[in-house]
C-alpha cells in the first residue's frame, strides 16, 4: 500500500470521527509523548522515532512542571 492511500483512509476515519484538524505527523507526536509519559527515557524514544538529534525529540516534550516535581521527589535525599 502507497503512502498516499494510507493518507486516504486517515484522513476518511478522522472525518468519520469527528475530528476537525489533523495530520499523519499527529501519530508521531502522539507516539513520542506517549512513549515520554509512559516514562521511556529520551535516548530510547529518540532512537524508536528515529531522530538523529536527542533536541528534536525533546520538542516533543509537552510534560508539564508536575512531571519534574515528581523526578525529583524519586530521588533519595
């Protein structure tokens, strides 16, 4: 199957779902945060989307102040 009909059929079932906005680069961001939130390191993360540079993943990066509280507080002091 060609890139262009998986894009086809995408985009039919987001309109059949509703969703207004959207694009195959979405399953990638959706992907990478995921795997993020799920706490995968950013090394592993980076090398499962293929990116070349750890920064181009941690743009990906959309955890907020909670999550680095609670890196913080598994630290033993």
């Amino acid at each position: 199957m060609c890139p262009d009909a998986v894009l086809k059929i995408v985009r039919r079932r987001a309109k059949q779902a509703g969703v207004d906005s959207f694009s195959p680069h979405d399953f990638r961001r959706t992907f990478c945060s995921d795997l993020l939130d799920a706490g995968i390191d950013i090394v592993t993360v980076q090398k499962l989307a293929g990116h070349a540079s750890v920064e181009t993943t941690a743009r990906y990066n959309r955890r907020g102040e909670e999550v680095k509280r609670q890196a913080v507080q598994k630290l033993d002091f």
